[in-house]
C-alpha cells in the first residue's frame, strides 16, 4: 500500500460529510474525484460499494425519519431497473446524452416558476422512480442528482429527506455489486482502496449527522437547492466535455 492510498480516506471523509449535511452532493463530487485515478469501467464498481456503505451508515443512523412506504415502492422497481441496466451496458448507449437529459432535469425543478405545483408523486409511484434510477445507476454511477428533485416538497423535513433518499440510494448501490460481479469485475483487486474510501465515509456520515439537527430547516433548504444545481452543472460540464 503506497502513501497515495491513504489519500482516498480524505476525499471520501468530506463528501461522507456533505451528503450528510446538504442531502446530496457528495457522491456526485467523490465520482468526479476518483475519475482522476480510476477509468469508467472501473470507477462505477468501486463508487458504487463505497456509496452502499455510505448509505447503509446515513440510513441506520436516521433510520427512525425513513419514509417506508416511499422505500418500498422504490425497492419494488429496482430489479427490473438492473436488469434494463445490465442490458443497456452491454449496447452503445450514449452516456453524454443520459447526462445532459438529467441535468436538464435538475435545473428545470430547482428553477421553476414558483406558480407551478412541486414534484409531489404518491408512494406508489415510487415504483418508477426505482426502476429508472436503478438502471441509471448501474451507467453512469452517481444517482443522487436524479433523485434529489423528488424530495423537493414541503411534507418532507430535512431528517426525513437525507434518511429517505439515503436508503433509496442504499438499495441502488447494493444492486450494482451482484450485477458487477455478473459482468466479471474483481472488486478483491481494489480490496485496499475500498476500505479506506468506506472507512472515510462512514467518519464523514458520523460527523455530517450531528451538523444536520443543528441546522435550522430554511438554511438547509439553500444548502441542498446549492448543492444540487452544483450537481447539474457538473454533470453538464462532464456530458459536454
């Protein structure tokens, strides 16, 4: 294990944090930082067990806030969304246009006319937003951004939205592992490297938590609206360059 190494504990200590503060963001930045070192192919396997962990860690310790019915629903359209993605990994799709169709998204909800009604879906539909998310999950690794204009809505507390869309992201990350396996990816060679990024974020989650009751609701709702039009915008720059 070279000094380098060590420096993937860093990184994934501070975006552990701010997805635990702001509700998203973080592994959206730890996908762009580990991009420097490791290729696509390689990069969404191993983002995507240090993102399981992560989420496992965020949604047991606000387990108490998650919204149930919302979760199931979602759990019920991941596997037919791992299948599409599967299948879909094995064809030329255009990762580009998956990014800016998603960015386009974000900005459109973040952005809208105060008039027009907020993104509020019943649980049940949920189901979709699961299947849609499972299979973006497996193309292009970070889901969060997808994800985050769904918990755009007044019924929902700052608590409840970082343990819900923690838990749906718990659900998609996990999925990636047997379907990564599947299509033969040796998660033992980066054995040494995951364990310092899950280590990282579960200090970041630990820490990122406690901040979270101490902010008052109207400062949280700035921070993840500035966080998830960060994420658009990188996801943009990333699709067009």
């Amino acid at each position: 294990m070279s000094p380098t190494t060590l420096l993937y504990f860093i990184p994934s200590l501070i975006t552990g944090f701010i997805s635990s503060v702001s509700g998203m963001g973080g592994g959206a930045i730890l996908l762009a930082i580990l991009s420097i070192v490791f290729p696509i192919k390689t990069l969404v396997p191993i983002h995507g067990v240090v993102q399981m962990g992560a989420n496992v860690s965020r949604s047991y310790i606000l387990r108490k806030f998650i919204k149930k019915k919302m979760s199931l629903f979602f759990l019920l359209g991941m596997p037919l969304g791992v299948l599409m993605g599967i299948k879909l990994l094995s064809q030329d799709i255009s990762e580009k246009h998956l990014k800016i169709l998603i960015s386009a998204f974000i900005i459109f909800t973040v952005f809208k006319p105060k008039k027009m009604p907020q993104l509020k879906i019943k649980d049940w539909q949920f189901i979709f937003v699961g299947f849609i998310a499972s299979t973006l999950g497996l193309l292009i690794g970070s889901i969060g951004p997808f994800l985050a204009p769904f918990f755009l809505r007044d019924d929902i507390n700052k608590e409840e939205l970082v343990a819900t869309k923690s838990c749906m992201q718990m659900i998609v990350h996990t999925s990636k592992i047997p379907s990564f396996l599947y299509l033969k990816f040796n998660y033992s060679e980066y054995s040494i490297e995951i364990i310092l990024l899950v280590l990282g974020a579960l200090l970041g989650n630990y820490i990122g938590v406690k901040v979270l009751k101490k902010i008052n609701t109207k400062m949280f709702t700035i921070i993840f609206k500035t966080s998830l039009s960060l994420a658009a915008l990188r996801l943009l720059y990333s699709a067009l360059t």
